[in-house]
C-alpha cells in the first residue's frame, strides 16, 4: 500500500492533536505534534528568561540559542502516544499548561523560529507515511500532501474542551481566561507575517463543533483510506 502525507490544520484546542494521533496508530503511520514544537520552544524561552511579563520575547536572546534547543518525541507505552521531550527532558505535562498557552503564540510567530521548525518537520516527513497537525502544515511545511484537512470549531466551544481537559488532569483552569487565551491565540495566529493560520486551497475543511469524538475519527479515517 503506498504511503501518503496527511496535513491536519486548525485553530487552537480544536481537538487537531487527538484525531490526528488517533489516526497515525490506525494506518500505522509516524504522528508529529508540531504545536507541541513551539510549545517546547516557549517552555525554553521562559525557563530563560527571553519572555517578560508583559509577553514580550526577547528575540536576540531567543535567536542565539536556537541552536541549544533539541525537540524530540518517544512513545508512551502506558497512553500509547508520543510524549515530547526538550533536550532529553519529558516535557509533556509541562507545555500544556496555561501559563505556555499565554506566550506560545508570539514566540511561533518569530520568523527564525518557524523556519527552524519547518526545517525540522520537513525532516521527520520526507519519508511519507506521516500525520502531521498544526497550523500551517498543508500551506508551508508539506503543500503537496495528498490529504490536507482544516479543523475549526466555536471559540466558546475549544475554550470548554480545554477547561474539561486542564480539570481531568486535575490542572488549574478557569474557563474565562481560557476562552481570552483562545480568541487571542486565533487573532495572532491569522494575523502573523510569517506562515499566517489559513486553510490550504484544495484542504477539506471540518467544522467540528457538534461532532463527538467518534464521529470525528470516522469522518477523517474515510478521507485518508479514499487516497490510499
């Protein structure tokens, strides 16, 4: 059976990661997290001191220790999912807090910073027989996959997926700055000047905000097997 490439875009805590994990391990395919990537740059910049309060990141700093940040994924035999590592460190936990979804958006939108990314993504990908989702995988990193899907939902709708997902894990979360941290991670994303957050032309696009889990899987399982 041949292997194809499958681009899965979308705003933020649009359930992107789940269906595309879940898709990888039903055709046997490699899955990588892209949005964890910058996530675990973020975790490194603030762990540095190249972020202010006030959400301002030191780029010079950030630029010259780009070459120090290692990013990496091993599975977890217990959840059966890839965890993130940061220069060897699992870091998995750590990047899906709030305080890394205030500043990861700005950090992503440094051009040095998304290039290093691409660079690194198109690297995992150049074998075929990959899922990758994140923001701007169908319209930069792989433009000619066979399958590049759009996964939007109500901000209303993401900010209380990603409340249900912080308490399960019994992190703290209030839902009001989550659903801030949603709609300004949407206007920063569609908005940067490098790689902005859009549907690729020929992308299927997923409205997903009346759909359970399962009837997502279903919807993206047939797409794929429709261009094997």
């Amino acid at each position: 059976m041949k292997k194809i490439t499958i681009a899965i875009d979308g705003h933020s805590s649009c359930g992107k990661s789940t269906m595309a994990k879940q898709l990888a391990k039903q055709l046997g395919y490699i899955y990588v997290d892209t949005g964890a990537m910058y996530r675990a740059v973020t975790l490194y910049a603030m762990r540095n001191g190249l972020i202010t309060e006030d959400n301002n990141v030191d780029n010079d700093g950030l630029r010259s220790r780009m070459s120090q940040i290692a990013i990496s994924f091993k599975f977890n035999e217990t959840t059966g999912r890839p965890d993130t590592y940061l220069n060897g460190e699992r870091v998995e936990d750590k990047i899906r807090g709030i305080e890394v979804s205030n500043h990861v958006s700005p950090v992503a939108a440094i051009p040095f910073v998304r290039r290093a990314m691409v660079d690194m993504q198109r690297e995992m990908g150049k074998e075929k027989g990959i899922v990758m989702d994140g923001r701007d995988i169908g319209t930069t990193v792989f433009p000619d996959a066979e399958l590049k899907v759009f996964v939007t939902a109500s901000a209303e709708v993401r900010a209380k997926r990603r409340y249900d997902e912080l308490s399960q894990k019994g992190m703290p979360a209030d839902y009001e700055e989550i659903l801030k941290n949603v709609q300004e991670r949407d206007y920063i994303d569609s908005h940067r000047e490098v790689s902005p957050l859009r549907p690729a032309e020929d992308a299927v696009i997923l409205d997903n905000s009346d759909m359970t889990i399962p009837e997502q899987q279903e919807w993206l399982l047939s797409k794929a097997k429709a261009m094997l």
